[in-house]
C-alpha cells in the first residue's frame, strides 16, 4: 500500500507593494505582511553609516568654509557663496564614500526574503561587481542642491540669530540660543527637502535590483511617465517626518559640541598664558 505524498505547490508570491498610500496605511501594510521585524528593516546599516557620514560631512563643510574664509578678502568671508561650495564638497565627499552604506541599507529596507546582511551583499556584487556599491551616487550628486540650500538658508538664519544675541549683555549661549538652532535647521532642511525631493525618489529607485533604473534623468523620466508628477514626491511626508527633527537635534548638537570645545580652547589657552607669565614673573624676581 503506497504512501501517497502531496506535491508541494508553488511559493506564494510576496504581496504586490502599496502604492499611493498614506504614512499610517504604509506602516499598517508592512506590519500586517511583515511583522514587527519589517518597520525596522536596514537598521543596522542605518546605525553604522550615520556616524561615518556625519563625521566626514561636517569635517568637510568646516574645512572647506576655513579654507575659503582663508583665501578670500574680509568682505567676502561667510558668504552664501562660500556656503555653497563648502556644503557642495562636503556633500560630494560624504556621499561617495558612504554610498555603499546606504545602498545596502536600501536594499535591506526593500528585500522581502529575509536574506539578511550578506545575501543583499553578494547579490549586489553579483550584479555590476565593486561598481554596483555607487549605483545611486550620481542622484546623491543631484542631492547635492538639497544641501546647498540647506545651509545657505541655515546659516542666513543662524546670522539672524547671533544678531540678536549681539543685543544680550552676555556672550554666554543658553539653552534659548541651541533651541533657535534648532528651528533654523528645522526651516532650512524643510524648505530644501520640498525642493530637492525628487532626487530622493532618482536614487532610492535606482538602489533598486533590476535595471529598469538606469541614470539619474532616465529614472525621472521614467517615474514621471508612468506614476505623473505625484510619483516624484511619493514619499515626502514620511521623508519630512524623518528629516526634520533628525536635522534639528543634529545642528542643535553640533553647535552645542563646537561651542563647548572651542570655550575649553579658549579657557585653557588663557590659563596656560596666565601660568607662563606667573612663571616669567617669578624667574624676574629671582
């Protein structure tokens, strides 16, 4: 008497993605077909490329603006010319050494197989080779606008700011002056993302596997034909929700750290000049 044994069908298909769907309803969709695990998909290349990219973007910005500042007569220091170019390199250098960390972290974010960190790895490489970790880079380079603006209206802002501090008696910063900070880089990153957005949807579809997406205007072109203009800003309110805060602590913290190391400079170049000249004034006597 034979054992009779069922033929496996065939996988189910993973669910089709949701289109044209609130953040709330995007969410729902990914917590009913994926579970918990699903919201927080790529965060662990999120972790590991935020430190590397912030550290690298703000060294350049700073050098470049020192550099500038440098070369170019008094009248023209801390102009939004030099903002410009210092923001345009910084965001050049930072996103071609750290594209690789967030194209994993795209891919991550859309794989439904569970594959984990080195299966999206090989089947990167597989595709192009080493060239495939920069599919992407030249709309990171478009991107570059978004940080332009960014800090050309940032630092308008901040200047608006030290204005009025200059009326305080005090030069002493409080946690009034890093809250401005904060709302100058809320402003100037939500105007900037509502202008450069589109860039954002070029190279998350480019990110993608297949080679539908091709070059960065081919890939606007092709959303634009195919999903109209709203297809260039799918997405924008969750990239808002995301950015604005995130970019608010970050220049708040940054103003705060560069605050802090430069008053401990200043504090122990005074006290070293008082000790040198107590010692000075010692060895006279003697």
């Amino acid at each position: 008497m034979g054992v009779h044994t069922a033929s496996a069908g065939p996988l189910e298909p993973p669910p089709p993605r949701p289109t044209g769907l609130t953040v709330w309803g995007c969410l729902k969709h990914i917590w009913v077909h994926e579970g918990p695990r699903g919201l927080f998909r790529g965060i662990g290349a999120n972790l590991v490329g935020v430190a590397p990219s912030r550290a690298i973007y703000f060294w350049s910005y700073s050098t470049a603006k020192q550099r500038l500042n440098r070369s170019l007569p008094p009248p023209n220091r801390d102009t939004p010319f030099v903002h410009v170019l210092s923001a345009a390199s910084a965001g050049f250098i930072s996103s071609c050494v750290t594209n690789p960390i967030w194209l994993i972290k795209t891919r991550l974010q859309l794989d439904r197989s569970n594959g984990g960190l080195l299966t999206v790895i090989k089947s990167i490489h597989s595709e192009k080779g080493m060239a495939g970790f920069w599919k992407g880079v030249t709309a990171s380079w478009w991107g570059i606008s978004e940080t332009m603006i960014h800090f050309v209206i940032y630092e308008y802002l901040k200047k608006c700011l030290a204005e009025r501090q200059e009326l305080r008696r005090t030069k002493e910063k409080t946690t009034i002056d890093f809250v401005g900070f904060m709302l100058c880089g809320a402003v100037s990153k939500t105007c900037a993302t509502c202008v450069a957005y589109p860039h954002e949807v070029a190279r998350t579809r480019m990110r993608e596997s297949g080679s539908k997406y091709r070059t960065f205007w081919q890939t606007l072109r092709v959303v634009g034909r195919e999903e109209g203009r709203r297809g260039l800003y799918r997405g924008l309110a969750t990239q808002l929700v995301r950015q604005i805060p995130n970019t608010a602590i970050m220049m708040a913290t940054y103003e705060a750290t560069v605050y802090m190391l430069t008053k401990y400079l200043k504090e122990k170049r005074a006290k070293n000049v008082q000790l040198e000249a107590i010692s000075s004034k010692s060895s006279h006597s003697q």
